[in-house]
C-alpha cells in the first residue's frame, strides 16, 4: 500500500499532466502484476452464455442472447479486481508479441484463447476466442486512450465481431452465419481522491447483427443525488427504428439484470422474462500451461518476475525487472529500423484494405469504416494460416529460448 503522501503526489501528477495518460510511467505501488493482454479473457467467463445464440433459430431472440452474453462479460471485465483487491490497479502495459493462450472446457466442450499485443505504438491487444463445437467465434481488438479531467477518463477504441452459426440454415443459403458488431463501453475512474480506485462504466455501446436487430446499452453510475452504482440499461430494436422495442433489459451489471419483453414503460411481472444474476453464475476456469511450459512471451511467464515483487511488495525489483523488458524492447525496435524490418505478428494480421464488416454495419451505429485504424495500429484479424502454422512448429530448443528471453525481454 502507498502512503497516503505518495498517492496524493500521484494524484497530483496525472492531474498536471496534459496528453495520453498510457504514455505516463506508473509508479510501483499502482502496479497490478496482471497484463492487459490477460483482459481478453474476460469475454468469455461463461462459456455456456457465449455459446447459447448458435441454438436458438429466433433472430430477434438470437440478438437477444447476445446482449444477454455481452453484459455478462460486464463484471468481469470492470468490476472483479477491484472486487477482490478492495481497488483497481493499473494493469501491465503489454510488449509487443506478448501472448496469452488459454482454454476453458465445460459442458459446451472447448473454448480456445488467443490473445496478442498486436501494435505497440498506438498500444493494441488483438483477440480470438472460439468456441470449438459449435463454432461460435469472437474477434476483435482494443487500445485505450485516458485522460485526465477530475478524473481519469478511458475512451476504449476498437469493436469486437462475434459469428454466431444459424441453427437449421439452408444447406443452400449463402448465409449460414450471423455475424454481429460490438462497440466498447467508455469509463472512468471513481475513488481516486480516497485511494480506493474503481471502474464505472458511462456512455453507450452497441451491437447490431446482420440480421437486422440492434442493442444500445446505456450506462450510468451513482450520482451526488439518486442513481446506483454499475447500473445498466438496454434496449433490442429492430435496426432503423429505435422505437420498435421488442425487449429490454435494466440493473446492476455487477448483480443482476432483470429481461423484459417490449419497451421499458411496459415493464412488469406479466412482462418479465427472467433475472439474470453476475453473481452467482459460475466461472470455469481458464486452463492454462504450467509457467515453465509457456512460451517466453506469454504474459505469466514474461512478467513473472515482476508480478512476484509486485506480491512482495519488492518495489524496487518491480522497477528493475519492469526496466529491463522496457529497455529490450526500446532496444529491438532500433534494431529492427536499422535493418529495415518490422516485428511478425504472431497470430494476427493487419487487414489490407476494407472490412466488408465494418462496411456493412458500422454506418448502422456510428462505427467508422476504417475501424479507426490509425489508433491501433491496422485492422485486426485473426490469420488462420499463422495459426495453423504456429500449430505445426516444433518446441523451441532451450538456445532459442535464451536468446528469445535476452533479446526481446532482457533476461
């Protein structure tokens, strides 16, 4: 824990400083030994929630299942770390390569994790998760912009694209998926003046579906006078005619949200459908390799030592270990300028030219066609040649690892 000098000081410095505040060095004792490329993962704590619209024949209920998932996702997304550590702590920012892989297996089979930090500068993690039975899959990537205006505000840039396959689709049909967009929700830091840091969401984010259904989900939080904390509301219409409400949602995303058919002013018991509660719907867990199995830039493995004097509360190796990633990297990025070369993405590629997806339903909520590509550094798509050739490479021998570490890590 800070002293209480130390984080006024803290405060202080964010407050004055004028730009990005991701460009701004954190000091130790806001450290979070998590890396946001471990974020990705939060999309899917519910398999079983993730899965469900690939069953359901319904378009409208289909969409409905979806926004159901999305503001699942919401509790862990924003809401568990400070959960579970009384405050939220600023995250690792990732390197470029880092990696997070993982799996979870329940009763909806496998769901397989990719995650990369795709671009370093504008920062961007790329992100991809499958479900292998029934093919649901999600992708997408994300940078985040704060500033500071009595608070710390976070505009997330990027969107997400869930492909849902559609139950009993005409073998003949060229449509045998329904693909939806997913904007992010804005944020802000409450809790800073008493050194207990959370996440409340503000704004409003979308999901519109191919299908011709859209969702706007509202976000408010706890004002001086009424409100409650983390609240949530939201509306499934069909595309073009947001007073076409044919259901509609409201509550806490960190308890429990109520469903309803019809607009909000129709809502009663005869019209609810059902309570969906955040707390008490179980969590998976997410299967990862053993540290010493991981490659050299998964997150865990990269960042273990860090993250173990973060534990400590060793502020000092937090700063040396920390340095020496930061400096291997300054290091290859001169490297590769002077030898004319650019880092290869692992699993992820940069897409040339249009997204027939952004093209298609972006103008539907306000999303640009380019993805806002300029702040992340290009359009990220899962490649499936780079993974299937990731698939078929042999371990690294113990030299390739060594020289891995030392180069890009400065171990």
């Amino acid at each position: 824990m800070a002293s209480s000098s130390s984080w006024s000081a803290f405060v202080k410095s964010i407050a004055s400083f004028n730009g990005d505040l991701s460009s701004l060095t954190a000091p130790p004792f806001i450290l979070s030994g998590t890396s946001l490329t471990e974020f990705s993962s939060y999309w899917c704590q519910h398999p079983p929630l993730f899965v469900a619209p690939a069953s359901e024949p319904d378009p409208a209920e289909r969409a409905l299942l979806v926004l159901k998932w999305f503001i699942s996702t919401l509790k862990q997304q924003y809401a568990s770390r400070s959960e579970e550590y009384g405050n939220e702590k600023k995250p690792l920012n990732p390197f470029l390569g880092e990696l997070f892989l993982g799996e979870w297996e329940d009763s909806t089979g496998v769901t397989k994790l990719i995650s990369e930090q795709v671009s370093h500068h504008p920062p961007a993690t790329a992100y991809s998760i499958r479900n292998l039975r029934s093919g649901v899959h999600l992708e997408g990537y994300n940078a985040q912009k704060a500033t500071f205006k009595s608070t710390i505000i976070v505009k997330q840039i990027g969107h997400a694209v869930l492909t849902v396959p559609i139950p009993n689709a005409d073998p003949s049909s060229a449509d045998k998926t329904e693909t939806f967009l997913i904007t992010l929700p804005s944020l802000h830091i409450e809790g800073l003046l008493f050194g207990s840091p959370f996440v409340e969401l503000d704004g409003s984010s979308y999901i519109t579906s191919s299908s011709g259904f859209t969702a706007r989900i509202d976000y408010s939080g706890k004002g001086w006078l009424s409100g409650k904390k983390n609240s949530v509301n939201a509306v499934l219409y069909r595309t073009g005619d947001e007073k076409d409400v044919l259901y509609n949602v409201t509550g806490v995303w960190t308890k429990s949200i109520d469903i309803y058919s019809g607009p909000p002013k129709t809502n009663s018991s005869k019209t609810k459908m059902e309570t969906y509660d955040a707390e008490t719907d179980p969590i998976p867990p997410l299967r990862l390799l053993p540290v010493e199995e991981q490659h050299p830039l998964e997150s865990r493995r990269a960042w273990a030592k860090v993250a173990a004097a973060i534990l400590e509360g060793d502020l000092d190796t937090v700063s040396v270990e920390k340095g020496k990633i930061e400096q291997a990297q300054r290091d290859l990025r001169v490297k590769e300028r002077e030898e004319g070369r650019v880092w290869e993405r692992r699993y992820f590629t940069a897409l040339e030219g249009p997204d027939p997806v952004l093209e298609a339903l972006g103008p539907l909520i306000d999303v640009p066609v380019d993805g806002d590509a300029d702040k992340t550094g290009g359009l990220w798509r899962l490649d499936a040649e780079k993974e299937e050739k990731v698939r078929n490479l042999p371990p690294l021998t113990e030299e390739e690892v060594q020289a891995m570490e030392k180069e890009i890590l400065g171990q």
